[in-house]
C-alpha cells in the first residue's frame, strides 16, 4: 500500500497551518533552485502546468492529481496491456479496481476535493480509451466542471478517436491531452498493436499500424494548432521500438508536443499481457536513461512519471485510491473551495521561497570542480526532505555538479505486489535500485539499516530534515568537495 | 441469426454495446447481453458483425 501521510498531514485549514505542518523542525532552509520553474516557460504555458502533478516536475510536489475509471471501453489492443487483469496492490497504468458511472465518479472526485485541497487535476487514462468512449468521458467531465470549476481537467488517448473530438476538447475548456505514440515505423507498430478498430471494421498487422500512426499525427497537429498541450507517452520496448525513440522524440517535439514522457514496459507473466506471456522483457534502469540521454534535446522530457493506476488519487507516486472507493463516500459532500484556494496561495509563496533558497546554494556550487554526484531524496511532497528512510516507497534521484541540481527520475523501491517480504529483503532491493548512487538524503534512518547501507558503500544522511531538496544537495555538493580539496 | 455474448468471458468494457448498429446490446443485471430480437448480424450494415470486430477478448462475440 501507498503511503498516505503526506497528504494525511497537510489536512489543515489555515495557510500558517499549511506552512507549520511542511516546515517542521530541522536545519533552517537556506535556498534553493529548480530550474524547472517558470524562466524557461511563456507565462501563457506555465499557467497552464504550474498546478499540473504530471506536466511539471516541480508542481508534482505540491499538488495532486485524480483518475477516475469511466471510460472501459477502447478501440485497439496493444501487447502490454490485458483489460481483464486487476489487481488492487499492482501500480500500471490502464489498470483499475473500480468501474465507475459518470455521476458516481463526479460524486467520487467531489468527495477527494473536499479531503484534499492539493488536489489540482482530474484525468481520464483507461482502462479503455477516453477519447474512443468519449460520451462517458464527456459526461464526467461536464458534471465535475459544474461542480468544481476549478479543478484542470485532462485525458489521455492512443489517439484513433481523438480527431473526432478536438472541437468538443477545446469548447470544454481541457488543456492538457496526453497521447500514447510508441513509434513512428507501421513495422514496429504490427509488433505492438495486433489490431485497431476503425469506422466499423477491423483492422490488423500494417494496415493497423499505418491508420493508427496517421491518425495520431493527425490528433497531434490539431491539439497543437488548438493552443492544447500535449504530453506524448511512448512505452519502451527493447528490441521492439528502442531504435526510433529518439526520432519519435524529434519529431513530436517538432510538432509541438510540450512533453515526451518515455516509460518503460511493465511486463510480468502473471499479468496475462501478451507481451508478459512471450517473456518480452522490460528495459532497465540504465537502458531507460540511456534512451533518455539520446533524446536530451528533444521534447523535454518527463523523468518523473509514476505511471500511476487508471483510478490513482494522491500526490505523484502515492495512491490513496482505496480510501475512496464507492462504498466509502458520503452521500452528500460538502466541498470547501476555499481550503484549495488557501493551499493554492501558500504554494505560490512556498515556490518563491524555494526558488530564491536554490539561488544563493547555486553560487557555492559554481565554483566546484569536481566529478557529477547522484543523490537519492526521500520526500512526501513538498519540495522538502521530510521522509523517513524506512517509509520511502521510492527515491528521488538527483544529479548534482557546478552547473546545479536536475532531478533525473525516481526509482521505485518496492515491487509493486508488496507483501511477502521480509525487511532484509527489502533492504537488499533497496540497494539493488540504489546501484550507482552514493549518498540518500532522508528525514530520519534507523542504526541498523544506516549499517547495512554503509556496508553496501551508500551513506544515509539525515541531518537535513525538512531541507528543501536541491538547497540541501547544493550544500552536501559544495561542502564534500571542500572536503575533498582538503584532504587531497 | 444472432450473436451472443460470452459471459464468463466478457470484461464489461461495454464497446460491443458503443458499436451495435441495432442497440442489440443491453446491459442487465450486471452482465452485457444481446437480444437476438434486434441482433442482424450486421447483415447489410457491415463486413462483420461489430460486436465481435471489436471486443477485446477472443470468441467472446459468437454466433448463438
Ligand atoms: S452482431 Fe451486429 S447486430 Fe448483432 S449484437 Fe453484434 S453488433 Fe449488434
Ligand atoms: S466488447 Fe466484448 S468484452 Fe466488451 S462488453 Fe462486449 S462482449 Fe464484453
């Protein structure tokens, strides 16, 4: 199970409250910078995505996003994925444990809005296409809209069906679609999509292939030129559509895509996929980010995806979706805008304030000499170092050298069929997923686990509680190459 | 002449219903079902009955 806190601990009502329960205690802030802020955006696209979890690396800190399951049905089959799996403790995207009406899942998003003032966004990613079952999507998203006019509404697609509807999207006011595009080659897409359906027939093998690509491109060049902002997500297959990733990066980004977020193939035999039954192997760590690297001056790249479930509710990377299940809501739900409103202004200053904090630990940076370093974070959100070690689900992966801090991608720590696993096990996958990284900064670690890491050649530092992240990796940087000219 | 579904097989995803040319599709009691009194086939309509051309599952849309 996800954990819950950091959502659980921001549930106050004032912004001073808000601010308390971030700040906590711990070594004062100093600075900090991201470099994902507003600088290198138009101030017309970062109103778009500054409260947008998954379109900024920086929101993702601070607000929240919701998926609800609505639209089941879907006009093609894509080998990683089988509609008849569920499974409520696997974390991927098109799967989900609940299906929903248009008026439940309204009833549904009325209900997190009321617990959850970071809650910013409300998705509709399958299972089953959106744009394909796009009366049920419609109709959640016009009754949510009258509700909750100031939740950001968006929707994600393999693109056959989205033409039809690009009009009605922008007439509903939806700024962020996402597309799924694997690959620009009909020969590779027949080794992905064994058939579509399209205008009442269907199609297989190349022919699938080209309709489908044609189609994408198609909905690609609408949105863009409709002033929508699109995330392209490409599933990465080795062996499969590795080879024309960075080409499908040049070229969406030629088209104007705003994102390309590149996620690696989650394939397990026990999920009945057909890739999972034909052993196709999912990338690795360093394959994924080699891929990534090729593609550095494409499309900017979304390094922090979480491929979060179809009925995810949380902060990026955590899902709180089993407390919200249907049998668990009110019947009538009274909504506090106003909570929104407030954690809305505290964020913006919060920002302000990390931004000029990065800025000041940026110049003691920028005299180093020295080699990049990897440093793992643990947080629950916030922007800030406030997790405990043994709570972490996942780490944050930063890179830091005199140019500055860049967050890289997270590495999950768990399997995502958690359970059946001793705490030495654990431990073991943890340094296994930490491989090349040689410092984790958290809230708190236990002596134990801080011997067994140091053993494995990682050190655990937790005297920077409650640090804003890259403030805390500026300093960490500057002081151990200082060290280092020391004792040299 | 008609089709029938499968339910043991059946996801639910409800796009056989989305695509029946005749609204043959219904979905009651917590299953989706054809009534072989609307179901044509697609003669006439379509190459192949819709239904089966797009459900995700195979021999799930069958002839009755
Ligand atoms: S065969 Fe055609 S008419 Fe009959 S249920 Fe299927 S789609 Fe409807
Ligand atoms: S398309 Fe197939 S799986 Fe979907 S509801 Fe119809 S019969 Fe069931």
């Amino acid at each position: 199970m996800a954990d819950i806190i950091s959502l659980g601990g921001l549930q106050v009502a004032s912004r001073d409250e808000l601010g308390k329960a971030l700040e906590g205690g711990g070594c004062a802030a100093s600075s900090c910078g991201s470099k994902a802020g507003p600088a290198d955006m138009d101030p017309a696209t970062w109103a778009k995505v500054k409260d947008h979890p998954c379109y900024s690396e920086e929101a993702h800190h601070y607000f929240a996003r919701m998926h609800v399951s609505v639209a089941p049905a879907c006009n093609i089959q894509c080998n990683y994925c089988n509609r008849k799996y569920d499974c409520a403790n696997e974390s991927r995207p098109g799967v989900v444990s609940e299906r929903l009406t248009p008026e439940q899942a309204a009833r549904k998003v009325l209900a997190v809005a009321a617990e959850v003032p970071q809650l910013s966004v409300l998705g509709i990613a399958g299972p089953g296409d959106a744009a394909y079952d796009w009366k049920k999507t419609k109709a959640t998203f016009d009754l949510v809209q009258k509700q909750l006019p100031d939740i950001r509404l968006c929707l994600s697609s393999n693109g056959l069906a989205m033409p039809d509807h690009v009009d009605e999207i922008v007439a509903m006011n939806i700024d962020h679609v996402t597309l799924t595009i694997n690959t620009l080659d009909p020969e590779v897409g027949a080794q992905i999509y064994p058939w579509i359906f399209f205008r009442g027939k269907r199609h297989h093998g190349i022919e699938a292939a080209t309709i489908l690509l044609d189609r994408q491109m198609q909905a690609l060049d609408m949105l863009v030129a409709r002033g929508v902002l699109v995330k392209v997500n490409s599933v990465l297959i080795p062996g499969i559509n590795e080879a024309g990733m960075q080409e499908l990066n040049r070229v969406v980004k030629q088209k104007g895509a705003f994102l390309h977020n590149i996620m690696p193939l989650i394939s397990d035999p026990a999920h009945g996929t057909h890739f999972g039954l034909t052993g196709q192997r999912g990338p690795t760590a360093a394959e994924l980010r080699a891929v990534q690297d090729l593609c550095g001056d494409g499309a900017n790249l979304m390094k922090h995806c979480r491929q979060c479930r179809a009925d995810a509710v949380g902060m990026l990377g955590e899902d709180r979706g089993q407390e919200f299940t249907l049998d668990k809501l009110p019947e009538v739900v009274e909504d506090d805008g106003e909570k929104r409103a407030a954690y809305r202004d505290w964020v913006a200053r919060e920002r302000e304030d990390r931004r000029a904090a990065a800025e000041a630990a940026q110049a003691e940076v920028a005299v180093v000499a020295a080699p990049p370093m990897l440093v793992a974070v643990c947080t629950k959100g916030g922007g800030r170092i406030n997790q405990h070690f043994g709570h972490a689900t996942e780490f944050q992966i930063y890179e830091v050298d005199a140019a500055g801090v860049r967050f890289i991608t997270h590495r999950r720590a768990d399997n995502y069929c958690v359970g059946g696993h001793g705490d030495g096990e654990t431990l073991s996958e943890i340094i296994r997923t930490l491989d090349g990284v040689p410092v984790v900064l958290c809230a708190r670690i236990g002596e134990a686990p801080r011997e067994r890491m140091a053993a494995a050649g990682i050190e655990v530092i937790d005297t920077c509680a409650q640090d804003y992240i890259e403030t805390a990796i500026l300093d960490l940087y500057a002081s151990r190459n200082r060290r280092d000219a020391l004792t040299a | 002449m008609a089709y029938k579904i499968v339910t043991a097989h059946c996801t639910a995803c409800g796009a056989c219903e989305f695509e029946c040319p005749n609204a043959a599709v219904r979905f009651k009691a917590g299953a989706y079902v054809i009534d072989p009194r609307l179901c044509t086939e697609c003669a006439g309509q379509f190459d192949a009955p819709q239904c089966a051309s797009v459900c995700p599952v195979p021999k799930t849309c069958i002839p009755a």
